[in-house]
C-alpha cells in the first residue's frame, strides 16, 4: 500500500486548521481529545482572522445563531455545555405563519435541553448590551483548553510542497503541515486557493442570505416572539425560508433567497402577517447590524486529497438548516478518521467521503421536501387544509401528531430528510392529510354557500 493510500498521523505531527468556526473548532477539539487518548503529540494550530468578541459582522459567521435540541444534547453528551451567558433564549416551539393561519408546534421530543439561539460574534453592531458571549469564542476556547494554538492571521497562500501543504500569510511563511484541514466556511475567497491545489476540490453552490437584527426591546421580544422562532411561509418573490429568531434586547430576520438585498427585508417587514407582531409605526432604523451572507445549498466535489480534509460548509451541510449540527459532524468524523485511520487520500476516500455522501444523498430527499412544502402552501385550498390539520393536532395532541412532528423535524433538522419522507407517505399521514383539506374545502363550500344565500 501507497503512503497516498494509507499515512498513519505521525508522532508529533503538525496540524494546519484554516478557519475557527465551529467546523474548525470541532475538528480541533476531537482532534486534540483523540490524540491525547492515543497517546500521541501533535501541534494543532487554528488559523482565524476573526476575533469573534467584536461586535457586527466583523466580529461574526453570520447566522441566526440557532443551535438545534440535538447539537446541544449532542455537546451536553461531550461534555460541552453552553453556559447561560451564551444563551440569548431558550427556544421551546416554532410558530408558522402563512395566509392560512398560524401554528405553534412544540417539540415533540421529551430532551432535558431546548433550543439555543445565541449570537456568533458579540451582538448587533452598536449593541449597548456588553457581557454578549459569542458561540464561536466559546469553541476557541474549548479548543484552546484542549492544546489547540489559536493564531489569529488570515493564511492567503497554500503550496503543495511534495506533498505537504505549505502555508504562508502576507508573503511570509507561516508552517509546513503534516495534514492542511479546511475549515474556511463558503463567505471567503479561500476555497479557491483550495480548487487551484488540483486535487480535485471544488466548492459547493450556494445562495445569498440576508440577517438583519432589529432592536424592539427585551420586553417586546418576549411579550410578542416569546420562546418561539417565527417561520414565515409567505411565498415572496425570491424568498426561500424567512424566518425571525428571537434574542435578547433584539430579533434577528434570517431571508434565504435569490438576490435578497435591503428592499427584500423591507417588503418581508411590510408584510401584513409581520407587521402585526413589530410596534404600530415601527420601521428599521437608518443604520441597523445586517449582513449578506451566502449559504451552501450543494455539495463540495471531492472534500479531501492527500494530507488534506475540507469540513464543515466548505465541504457538506445540511440543506437549510443546522448548519452548526454539521460542522460538529463533519468535523468530529474528520478528526476521529486522522486519529483512527489516518491523513492518506485512500484513508479519507474510505472513511470520511462516506459521511459528506450520506448528508448529500439526504439533502436530495430534502430538496424534494421543501419543493413539496412550497407547493401546498402556495395552492389556497391545500394551505388552509394543511394548516387545519396542524391546528387539529396541536389542540389534541392524543390522536397523534404527525404532520407536526414533519414540519418541526423538517426545520429543525432533528431528523433525516428519508425518515420525514417515509412519515410523510405513510397511510396514517396521507389519511389525516386527505381528511383536514377535505375539512376545509367543505368549511369554503359552507361560507360560499351561506354568502350565496344572503344575496
Ligand atoms: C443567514 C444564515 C442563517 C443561518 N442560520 C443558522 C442557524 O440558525 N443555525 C445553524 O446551525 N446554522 C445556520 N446557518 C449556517 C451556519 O452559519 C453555517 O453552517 C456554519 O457557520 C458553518 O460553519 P463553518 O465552520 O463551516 O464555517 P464558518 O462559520 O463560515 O467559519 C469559517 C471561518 O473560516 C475563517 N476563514 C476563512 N478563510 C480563512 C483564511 N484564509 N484564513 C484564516 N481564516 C479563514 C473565517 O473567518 C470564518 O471564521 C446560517 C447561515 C446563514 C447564511
């Protein structure tokens, strides 16, 4: 066997992490326990501009910050609980909202821990609040404890000398690597020094997102956003999810969508179903935190070469949602692969390639999903039908809740896209389905019916 084939991570290896998001914080953290297990040294450096105490989204990943119930029991199970400074809230339910009504769904998982909504950086640029502690410091940190030397540079240049990446920052040479692992997310230019490598990377498609956080006041976050994050199924042009996640003092709006810009968050903020939940007469200030970040809705093409592992967004994500869940996901697989198997091409093509595969293979399913979710909330009568049937089971739960328990896994990411297609076309979803839009097609024949009358 080759040394492309199979490399075993050598005794006082160096390890370049470029990006200290929570791909490259995961990878780092699982690295460092494993090699300590196994009795090995290694020098683990991360390699992040960012310092993610700043304010605004020089100081931020951008993102609503969402970690879902089963990152946080997942981290709890690790070992890494999130202290309360970091929780902005507990989330406990999602409300949607569309023409057709509104539902609240709780979780219908009986887990010790909720939902975490936390900020990734320190809070809204121009947040008065101080004592914010960001997610991604908070990653650092536990990386930092375990042995991982945070450098807080930019790597702007990457060689294969032989076959070891050779790094550089401003011109000047920063390390040689026994293993380069790539943790740089979709927002920077760094994929392409990747691509130009040659192995056979290339980076994943993605769409441009906008957040946007508006400062209503603690007590009017509660009072009217409560411990619930709002998802908005209103069918605007160009608008694939939108949702507001409630914080502190503010609510962040999170809009997916082709070409969303600042108009787009106006037309969202206009929206009849929205205004009803800001103050009368309330508009976004002149200047408010608000960034245009882009998000992975595709695959990498081959996320791994000799000596060299992609994790996180710059490899595989979930489709829309727990974003954070896979980067715990990839980057702890890539790290329990180098510690176990080792850093050689063939080791990562049998043993890593397979994890990245099994989120895209599950992101098709997905894609189908939320065509089809769109579909019935875009047809008046399927809508009114489907939001019948959520209703129904929110307020007698006894009879079963499946539909709910659909929608809540399909935004939450608590399960597999196959598992909710399997649930969804099973007989027992497609007769309660058939039986709320049947429900509501003779509720609209009854109204027509008695207006005919009065005339
Ligand atoms: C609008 C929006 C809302 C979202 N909301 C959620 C949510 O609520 N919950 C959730 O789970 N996910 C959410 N996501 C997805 C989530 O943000 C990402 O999946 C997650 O941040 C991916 O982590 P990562 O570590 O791979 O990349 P990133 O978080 O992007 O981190 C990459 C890091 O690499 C650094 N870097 C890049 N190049 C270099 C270089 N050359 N040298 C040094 N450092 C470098 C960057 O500075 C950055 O810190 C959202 C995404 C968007 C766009």
């Amino acid at each position: 066997m080759t040394e492309r084939e199979h490399l075993p991570l050598p005794q006082g290896a160096e390890i370049a992490v470029i990006g200290g998001g929570p791909a490259g914080a995961f990878f780092s953290i699982y690295a460092m326990r494993l090699a300590k297990d196994m009795g090995k040294k290694v020098r683990l450096t991360i390699f992040d501009r960012k310092t993610f105490t700043h304010q605004g989204p020089a100081g931020c990943n951008m993102c609503a910050g969402v970690v879902s119930e089963s990152m946080v029991q997942s981290l709890a199970i690790d070992g890494i609980n999130l202290p309360p400074s970091i929780v902005q809230r507990s989330v406990d339910s999602y409300c949607f909202h569309s023409s057709s009504g509104e539902v609240y769904i709780r979780s219908p998982y009986t887990r010790q821990r909720g939902i975490a909504t936390t900020y990734r950086g320190g809070g809204p640029k121009g947040s008065e609040k101080t004592g914010i502690q960001s997610f991604d410091e908070f990653l650092m940190e536990r990386a930092a404890k375990e042995g991982a030397i945070l450098d807080r540079q930019v790597v702007d240049e990457i060689q294969l000398n032989g076959y070891k990446p050779r790094l550089c920052s401003g011109k000047k040479f920063v390390m040689e690597a026994d293993l380069l692992v790539g943790a740089f997310g979709v927002n920077a230019l760094t994929a392409k020094k990747f691509e130009d490598l040659g192995f056979g990377y290339t980076a994943p498609d993605t769409i441009r997102a906008t957040q946007a956080e508006m400062p209503l006041g603690k007590d009017w976050v509660s009072e009217h956003f409560g411990n619930a994050i709002h998802v908005f199924l209103l069918n605007l042009p160009g608008v694939k999810f939108a949702a507001i996640t409630p914080k502190g003092e503010y609510a962040t709006i999170s809009l997916l969508g082709k070409d969303v810009n600042q108009e787009t968050v106006k037309a969202f903020l206009s929206h009849p179903l929205v205004q009803k939940m800001l103050p009368t007469n309330w508009k976004l200030p002149e200047r408010f935190c608000h960034c245009f970040p882009k998000i992975n809705v595709g695959a990498a093409c081959k996320p791994y070469g000799h000596r060299i592992v992609i994790v996180g967004d710059a490899a595989s994500t979930r489709l829309y949602k727990d974003g954070i869940g896979s980067a715990y996901v990839t980057g702890k697989a890539a790290a329990q692969v180098v510690s176990l198997y080792g850093i050689g091409e063939g080791d990562f093509l049998r043993h890593y390639s397979t994890v990245c595969k099994e989120i895209n293979r599950d992101n098709l399913v997905g894609r189908f999903l939320f065509g089809a979710n769109d579909f019935i909330c875009g047809l008046p009568s399927l809508s009114k039908g489907y939001f019948r049937t959520l209703q129904q089971e929110q307020k007698d739960p006894s009879l079963g809740t499946p539909h709910s328990d659909m929608l809540w896994d399909m935004f939450t990411g608590s399960r597999s896209y196959r598992d909710i297609l399997f649930q969804a076309i099973s007989p027992r979803s497609q007769y309660t389905m058939v039986r709320g839009v049947l429900g509501a097609l003779s509720e609209s024949f009854n109204l027509f019916s008695t207006a005919l009358g009065k005339g």
